[in-house]
C-alpha cells in the first residue's frame, strides 16, 4: 500500500471512529513520511490523548518537531 493510500484508509475510518488508535498511529506515520509534520503532531497529539503509554506517538511527534526545526 502506498502511503496516499494510507492516508486515506485511515482517514475514512477516523471519521467513522475518531478514538481509532492503530488509524491515528499508522495515518501520522505516513503524514511523517510524506512531510506533512504539522498533521503527523496534530494525530499525535490526539493519540497521546487516548493513549499516554504509546511510545510510538511520542516518537513520531518527535520526528515531526525536529523536522520543523
């Protein structure tokens, strides 16, 4: 699957579940790849909500910062 693809899967089942976990990660991942950092912190973010523990999100809001600069 390619990571627009991605995107979109995750997106469509967010706006069906919004507290949808493994969407949130694996949709900020790709935002990550593709240089979307901004949207990568803002699914984070809400992660980071839902799931204080997710190593992962930390991780990859992480990522996105340093990207920023």
């Amino acid at each position: 699957m390619d990571v627009d693809n991605l995107i979109s899967v995750c997106t469509k089942k967010l706006q069906d579940d919004p507290s949808h976990k493994k969407a949130l990660f694996i949709r900020s991942s790709s935002f990550l790849k593709k240089g979307r950092f901004a949207e990568a912190i803002q699914d984070c973010n809400q992660l980071m909500k839902l799931d204080p523990n997710n190593a992962g999100a930390y991780y990859i809001r992480g990522c996105s910062f340093e990207k920023l600069g």
